[in-house]
C-alpha cells in the first residue's frame, strides 16, 4: 500500500515500492510548448526474489475513448502471470493492458488503474517506454523526480511490514509467557489497544502510549520496526452491540476529538518516534454497522439508526484520518469487518461507498488512508480449501447453503482481495493494502476436517468441510473451538499487506454474564453461551465459552483453547 508518486525513475533498477510516470509530449497549438495527452504511473507495490506485484494509472488528457490499450516492454525476463481490472497479455518482453467491459470509457482528464502479479529473476528495471492508442509516452529523464526505495512524497513505504520487526507488546507477552505452554508464541507481534481516554496514559499502573512507544524504540535497534495500535472509542461505539460499547455517548464528537484523537496525535507526532512505522487500526465495529444495522434491515438496532442519522461515525473517522494521517510515519487502515458481515451484495458495494465518504470527511483525503483491515477481533477462517463458492451439489449452488446463505464469499483471504478491488473503483489510491487478522481463525485441533463433506446435499457438503465451526457465521463472541491462526507475516498474498495478530490471543470479547465495572462495557447476550439468538444471528446458539471475564481482560481458558486449535499447529 501507498501513496501514488509521480516522479519517473528512467531506467532505475527497481527495489520493491519504486514507481515511475511517463509522460507523452505533444506541441501545444498557441504556445509551441509541450503538452501532456496523457501519463501512466507504474508502481510496484511489492517485490520479492523472484516476482513482484505492480500497478498501474493511466491518466487521459486527450479526447474521452471509449475503449483503451496501453503497452510497454521489459528490458529483462519479466512476465505476467495474472491481473485485474484489465486484459493483459503479453508476446515475449512486450505487455498489452487493454481495458474490460465496465472501464472502457476514459473521459478527458480521467484515470483508470489496474494491476497485475508477474515473475522475474536477476532484476527488475522500470519500463521506460509506454503507450496509450498508440501514442508514445517518452519518459523524462529524471531530473525532477524523487529518490528510489519505495517511497511517497511523506516519506512513506509501500507496506510497512516489508523488513521490518513487528512490536511485541510486553504486557501481553507477560500474561501469555505465564500460562502453560504460552512461552511458545509469546514473543509473537499484537495490537496495542487504545479503547478510552484513560488508556492513551496507561490503566491501573499499565503502560501508556508513550511507554509502548519507548519499548519500540527499544526493541526496533538498527533495523526498522512496526507498532500496531488499534485506535477505538467513537461517540455510540458499536452500536450493534453492548460487550464493546464505549465511554462516549453518541452525541460526544467533541470529547471524541479533542480528548482522544488529539491527544494521541500529539504523541505519535513526538520527533522522538519519527524512526517506527505506526500501524493505526482505525475504529473497528463502526462504519460497517451503518450498513448492515440501520433501516428497515430485519438486523437493524435503535442505537445505529442513532449513529446514521447524526453522522457521528463518519465524522470521527474522517478526522482520526486527518490527524493521524498528517503524521509521515503513521499508517492508517480502516476496519473493513469480515466476509461475514459484508460480503453479500447489498453490503459489499455501499460499503465501500460508505468508506470513501468518511476518507473524505473532516479534512481527510484517500491519501491518509494506507489500506483496510478485515477479521479484527473475529474468527472467519483465512482460506476454506474443501468447497469454493463456485461449487453445487446436485444441481444446487453452494451460495444455497445454510452457512453460505447466498454470500459471495466463503472466506477471509478471498473476501479481502476483492473487497480491495472494490475500494479502489470507488476512488481510493491503487496501491492500498490489506492487513487480515489472523489471530483467532485457524481453527485446528482434531475437529478440523481433512476434505470435503459428503454430498449428500449442499448443507452436508458444505458443513462437513468447512474449517470454520462456529454455529452460525455472524457469532463473534469468545468463540467455543476456535484456535490461533497463520502467525504474523509480512506480504502473504496478492493485495495483503500482513497478517496480523491485531486482536491479542487470550483476550476476552465480553463476559458472559453481567459484571458491574466503570469502562463504559455492558453486557451482550451473544457472549452468554446459554444465549439462544437474535436476528443477527439467524436466531442460532451464540456458541460463546462460559466464564468469561469483562472484553480486554484476561481469559485463560480461552487462551489455552486457542493454543490447543491452533492451525498451523503449535
């Protein structure tokens, strides 16, 4: 993910994140002086020993086409293996991208982007000639461009995680190194949670921002080193639920502002941390929810009709954006719920319609946004490998399913790479990525299943199969089977910036019965495991563990569960 940067490098051997704009020149007719018909703006995003993902801007300054073909060739082996949001072909070192069906037409002074994964070996120079219809792009020569080394004018790298550390939060690592068998990913990365005012200078005595900060720096040496903190307290947070209510009330914008953003704006600010790369996971539990459970929805609650109707959500978002956006070394990802939550039809488009509003409120622009986070605090399962939404079952699609239930999507990983390129038509910057939360859904242990389930019908198949074992997919609360996931890792997959352990493993979601305390947390049935449902939930079993402590607090048994599922094993 980045920033778009217009500076062509002529001829630059490219290090991951490098791009490049070629510019076509043309005599102007009243002033002989060169004119710009149009440019192209390529960008590798990621790189490594032996492919690389790229993408790429094309801009119109001539007259609006209706269909377009771009070219340009590679010095060295370079080759395509795959793309999107374009027909890409290629005969030996030349590539041709011509355009689909649904972005064809390219009006004067409009973009288009696409991009594509390809292979090489040896290195991977900047193609320095491009074409748009035939028109010759000739490069510049560089002079006025940036310095290589994949980053924007903020200073910014493509995805923060690439070469670097991630922060291991020693209060977490603590709890974790004290349970039986914990010290085995103890010194895995988590999220720093931010959830009430009294958190940005510490609770209890625990560490504030600024000491997590100050323990980065400590553990970051001469390397570089990534800290993941998960900004949280909206006016009316998570309006569809009471276990993550927040401090502020849902007409508490200002207090939001001046006494939670800013704060913690100032300090990330601090030259002293000028060096870390700051990860800010930006108000999951939100903007989803204004989506799914607002209006006439069978799902919809009083207290988000609430938070639609005074554009308080979007307001917060928009200006945690700017502020933190305004940082050189903060990168912000938006939550982006789950497949689950928003990968039907009349989720998936509003959306990201939705999210773009907010990147552009309160003085926040899509260049403060350096990508979205799915499965934050949840379970859905990275890849289902026995079934695909494509499959059926005597004649009857999987989407027909119980579980799937006419979703496009059955998955985490696949979910995120499409919900990316849906972001990206609606406005936001090409070179966005994706952090998936892996930290809970990789549901191992001996109920994992080995293949596909019978087919017998498409429930069967379906349920036989799937990794996931929730009751129904919309559970959320401390899980009964779940188990750790993938651990963290920098540029996975295609679009994927990290999986991360954003939520903490051993954490609880919410207590399962009703606990008085004064962090602003109520009590939500879907955490009581004798809970039988509401409409969010198909009316299912809330398959939540019992005993569970207050949301944030520590939770053995679960944290010992978590390690006994864990797939890939422990």
């Amino acid at each position: 993910m980045s920033r778009t940067r217009t500076a062509l490098l002529a001829a630059l051997v490219l290090v991951a994140g490098a791009s490049g704009t070629a510019v076509a020149a043309a005599p102007s007719a009243d002033t002989g002086i060169a004119a710009i018909p149009c440019s192209v703006d390529y960008k590798v995003q990621n790189q490594w020993d032996t492919g690389f993902t790229a993408a790429v801007t094309i801009t119109n300054n001539g007259a609006a086409k209706s269909s377009w073909a771009a070219k340009w060739s590679y010095a060295g082996n370079q080759m395509v293996t795959s793309g999107w949001n374009a027909k890409i072909s290629q005969s030996g070192t030349a590539v041709t991208a011509a355009n689909e069906t649904y972005n064809g037409s390219l009006g004067t002074g409009s973009s288009v982007s696409f991009g594509f994964n390809a292979s090489y070996s040896g290195t991977n120079a900047l193609p320095t000639t491009f074409t748009l219809d035939g028109v010759t792009c000739n490069v510049d020569d560089g002079s006025g461009g940036g310095g290589g080394g994949g980053t924007d004018p903020s200073g910014r790298v493509d995805n923060p995680y690439a070469g670097a550390k991630v922060y291991v939060n020693p209060e977490w690592s603590a709890k974790a190194a004290a349970e039986t068998g914990g010290s085995r990913i103890s010194s895995q990365p988590t999220g720093v949670w931010l959830d009430r005012i009294a958190a940005i200078n510490g609770v209890s005595g625990g560490m504030g921002l600024r000491a997590h900060l100050d323990a980065a720096l400590a553990q970051k040496g001469t390397g570089e080193e990534v800290v993941q903190l998960v900004v949280y307290d909206l006016p009316g947070r998570d309006c569809a639920a009471l276990a993550s209510n927040g401090e502020l009330g849902p007409t508490e914008i200002g207090r939001y502002e001046s006494e939670f953003i800013d704060p913690i704006a100032a300090i990330l600010a601090d030259s002293k941390y000028a060096s870390l790369r700051i990860v800010t996971t930006i108000e999951i539990d939100s903007l989803p929810n204004l989506v799914t459970n607002t209006g006439s929805k069978a799902t919809a609650t009083p207290q988000c009709d609430t938070m639609l109707a005074n554009g308080n959500y979007v307001k917060g978002v928009g200006y945690a954006l700017n502020k933190l956006g305004a940082i050189p070394n903060v990168y912000n990802y938006i939550d982006a719920g789950h497949h689950g939550w928003l990968g039907w039809d009349d989720n998936f488009a509003p959306s990201a319609n939705l999210f773009y509003q907010a990147a552009n409120a309160e003085g926040a622009t899509v260049n403060d946004v350096a990508g979205f986070i799915t499965n934050t605090a949840n379970y859905s399962a990275l890849k289902e490998n026995n079934f695909t939404i494509n499959d059926s079952v005597n004649g009857v699609s999987v989407r027909q399913s119980k579980w799937v239930d006419w979703n496009r999507y059955v998955d985490e990983q696949s979910y995120a790479q499409a919900f990316r390129n849906q972001l990206v038509s609606v406005g936001f910057n090409s070179g966005i990525g994706m952090l998936i939360d892996t930290s809970r859904n990789g549901w191992g242990g001996s109920a994992r299943p080995t293949g596909p389930g019978a087919t017998t019908s498409v429930d069967t198949y379906v349920d036989g199969g799937r990794y996931d074992r929730r009751i129904q997919v919309g559970n959320w609360c401390n899980q009964s089977g779940a188990g750790l996931g993938e651990r963290p890792q920098a540029a996975p997959a295609t679009g994927i910036d990290a999986y991360v352990w954003m939520k903490p493993p051993g954490e609880s979601d919410g207590s399962s019965t009703a606990i008085a305390n004064d962090e602003g947390k109520g009590f939500d049935r879907m955490c009581d495991p004798t809970y039988t449902g509401n409409a969010r939930n198909g009316n299912n079993m809330s398959g939540a563990l019992p005993n569970a402590p207050l949301s944030g607090h520590w939770f053995s048994a679960q944290f010992q569960q978590l390690m006994a599922n864990a797939y890939p094993p422990l």
